[in-house]
C-alpha cells in the first residue's frame, strides 16, 4: 500500500509543483493574481512531497528510503512486501 501512496502522491505533487512555475514566467492573464495562485498551487503541492517522505519511511527504523519499487530497509533490512 505504501508504494502506491508513493506513486500517487509524487505525482499530485508534480501536478501542483510544475505548472506554477511555468504560469510565474509564462502566462501573463490572470493580473494581480498571477503570483497568488502559483503560490497557493506550490503549497498545496509541498503538502504532497512531505506525504511522499512520510510513506517512504521504513516503518521499524524509520530511515527514509528511495525509490518506489521497495523490497527491503536498507538500513535494518525489514521487507516491505506486505506494505
């Protein structure tokens, strides 16, 4: 389940990360809220990289792993196949 969460929330946060940096230097229609809104987006996104971390922690030794696809903690070795 955890790396579904991964996947599912690396790709939220791509979403909501990279379209406001092109709107910051790109598009020029919304006014007075063209640095609101990329602000807003950016956050919204940060919100999503901090769950990618929270689901990428081994959960007996809590070391951060990279990655997706994980078989086992590189650190203390527990499998990561039933989660």
């Amino acid at each position: 389940m955890n790396q579904k969460n991964r996947i599912i929330y690396t790709v939220l946060a791509l979403i909501f990360w990279v379209p406001p940096l092109l709107l910051k230097e790109h598009f020029t229609a919304f006014g007075e809220f063209q640095k609101i809104i990329p602000l807003v987006m950016q956050g919204i996104g940060l919100v999503f990289i901090f769950m990618v971390v929270k689901h990428s922690r081994c959960n007996e030794c809590g070391k951060i792993q990279n990655g997706w696809n994980l078989k086992k903690c590189s650190k203390c070795g527990v499998s990561f196949e039933n989660t």
